[in-house]
C-alpha cells in the first residue's frame, strides 16, 4: 500500500518507540496521543464499511477509535507483522462486539450481558468436555457464581436475539454446506407422510434453519450436537429453532387445522 | 403447578417462561430446557387452536426427581375434536419430549382436549 506509506510512513518510528518505552515512561502518554490522532482515518475508514446497519456513524467511529487504541496500546513491531495488519482485525473486531451487544432486543444490564458471554462460553467449554449440554448448576460451578445468578443470566439470553450481522458472521464461519452434512436426515425426511406439504415450506427457509430443523427433527441430533456441527452456540441453535418452529407452525396451520 | 389462562396464542409466552423456569430451577441440562420449552409452546399452540371460544387453557407441571410432566387441557371447540398426530407439529413434540400422548374425554358434558408429556432432565449421552 503505497499510499498508506505516504501518508502513516512518518508514524511507524513512533510505533517503535512507543512499543519500547516502559508502561509508566511519561513520555508514552503524548506519544500515544500523538499515534492515535495520526491513524484515526483508519478507524474512520472502518468506521465507514459498518455504517448503513441502523447505528449512527459518530458512534461507529468512537467504537473504531477504542479499537484502534487497543491496538496501537498492544501492537508489538518486534513481531515482525506490520502496524494495519494487526490493527485492522483489531479495529473491525471491536465495531463487531459493539453490533453483538446490539443484538439485545430487550434492556438488559451490562452485568448480565457479560454473564451471558461467560455462561456462553462455559457452555460452549463444558459440553466438549460433558458430551451434553450443561446443567445450570455445573455452570455455575465452572464460572465460579452463584446458581441464583446462572438462572438469571439463562434468563437474560431469551432476550437476545441475533442482530443481522451476526448471522452474516455466523454464516461465514460455519463453512459447510446443506448437501454436506445432512446427507442422512434426508433419508428419514422421505419417510415422513406429510412431506407433501412440509417439503415446500422447508424450501423456502434459509439453508442453515432448514439444517437445523432437519437434523433436529429428522436426523434426531441434540441441540448441542447441531451446535457443533454447525459451527454455532447450543443458545443460538435453540434460538433458531425456536423461530424456525413458529414461522412453520404459521404456515402449516391453515393446511393441519381440519385434519 | 398448575397455570390456569384464557386459551389464547398471546399467553403461551407466559406459559413456556414457567416451563423453562421449572426446568432451570430444576437443573435439567440447557438441551432439555430448551426442548421442553419448545414443546410446551407446540402443545399450547395445538390446543388454543382446537379450543373453544373463551375457554380456559390449563397446563399442570409436576416436577419430578429427574423429569417433569406436562398436562395441557382445553375444553374443545365441538365434540369429537382430537389432537391430530400425523402433524408435523406432532412430529416435534415426539422429537422434544421422551413421552406425549394425545388425550381426549368428555367432562360434564364438555368435549376436552389435551397433551400429555413427560421430559427428562437430560439425554444420555450418546
């Protein structure tokens, strides 16, 4: 990138003197400044590729510029990577979690948003090692809370829904495709009666709900089985599902109702 | 337990909060949790659609060591209305619950509907 040589060429001394002075050297504070006033249109630019999703661009900005603080505060140039190859994951990272804390569709305390990262995780971290789901109880063990506030966090995450980034990140993370992996449950679809006037409805869902319904309900796998096949959260599987299920009970309602 | 409300679509949420309640407090795995949830809400939502007019939807929840049974009943719109099992909404309630039965009676003259379903506290691992 010539043009970023150009115009950040004179801050890349100032990286490396700023990585190599000590935490409490005075001298960092102004540096830091300096630094960050310096590569601010990077944050900006970022800022800009995440605009038009519903969240005003001045507080997309401010959350690109913790980012690239963050950055210019862990960047080490001894590291051999150079300055926007660690600072744009970074920067974009950050402007990420702030739309994941969106995905709130309800108030909920910043407490229990992060109780509801670390049960997540716990959960995520327990059922590798279980084989099954997690119990709330071994939940709270694993974190170290009380149960009260397993139940309360549990609680909580009914309230999240995905924000549609989410999904777009979720998606791309989850590489396999239908025709991969459901190969089986395919198989038990065919025997089922009322094919006829599901197989259409199922159609129009979107691959990775269709996948999920099918290998609930047809390939008979747990929800955390699906979650790791998918590439998802258990929480995020039951969500989907649970969706999945009311939009389909809608459509299905007027064709089952006189039978 | 027993939830006693108008057999109406707009109070399943209220009525599938308690059974996931019930089963959090009841440390069921978060698999069980949630199916049961769901199947809570699919029983609900069969039976307000067979009930009759301003009639009441009562789901009784017993909890027991390691499960949790769930009777739903709705007094039904006209006589000889029964729970359609060859549904995919029947399909899901056999994939959620270990056990559902469909149950039909006729009480003091009223037809009355209802679901039956039992839940484990979680799925042995396979």
């Amino acid at each position: 990138m010539t043009s970023s040589d150009e115009e950040y060429g004179h801050l890349a001394p100032l990286l490396e003197q700023y990585a190599s002075l000590d935490e409490d050297d005075p001298a960092r504070e102004a540096l830091r400044e300096q630094l960050v006033t310096g590569y601010l249109p990077v944050a900006e630019h970022i800022a800009r590729r995440f605009a038009n999703r519903g969240e005003p661009l001045d507080d997309l900005v401010q959350v690109a510029t913790v980012g690239l603080i963050h950055a210019i505060d862990r960047y080490s140039p001894d590291r051999g990577t150079d300055f926007f190859s660690f600072a744009v994951p970074t920067i974009s990272g950050e402007v990420r979690r702030h739309f994941r804390d969106l995905g709130w569709s309800m108030r909920v305390p910043r407490r229990l948003k992060d109780l509801h990262v670390a049960i997540n995780s716990a959960v995520a971290q327990l059922a590798q090692d279980l084989g099954r789901a997690p119990k709330p109880s071994e939940i709270a063990q694993h974190l170290d809370v009380p149960l009260a506030d397993v139940l309360e966090g549990l609680e909580a995450s009914e309230a999240y829904r995905s924000s549609s980034l989410d999904e777009m990140l979720s998606s791309e993370q989850g590489s396999a495709t239908l025709g991969e992996l459901v190969g089986e449950a395919d198989a038990a679809l065919d025997r089922v009666e009322f094919r006829q006037t599901l197989r259409p409805l199922l159609g129009e869902l979107a691959e990775r709900e269709r996948l999920i319904v099918m290998l609930r309900f047809f390939g008979n796998m747990t929800q955390t089985q699906i979650a790791e096949k998918v590439g998802i959260s258990q929480m995020h599987v039951s969500r989907l599902l649970a969706q999945t299920l009311e939009r389909l009970r809608d459509r299905l309602d007027p064709e089952t109702r006189d039978g | 337990m027993e939830v006693r409300t108008a057999a109406s679509a707009a109070l399943i949420p209220t009525i599938r909060a308690v059974a996931s309640d019930l089963a959090a407090r009841a440390d069921f795995d978060l698999d069980a949790i949630s199916d049961l949830r769901m199947a809570v809400d699919e029983a609900c939502a069969t039976l307000v659609d067979l009930a009759a007019p301003a009639s009441t939807l009562t789901c009784i929840f017993r909890v027991q060591a390691e499960r949790i049974e769930v009777s739903a009943q709705v007094q039904a719109a006209e006589s000889g209305t029964t729970v359609s099992t060859d549904t995919f909404g029947w399909r899901v309630l056999q994939t959620l619950a270990d056990h559902v039965e469909a149950q039909h009676s006729v009480n003091g003259g009223v037809p009355v509907v209802g679901i039956q379903l039992d839940k484990r506290a979680g799925d042995l691992p396979r």
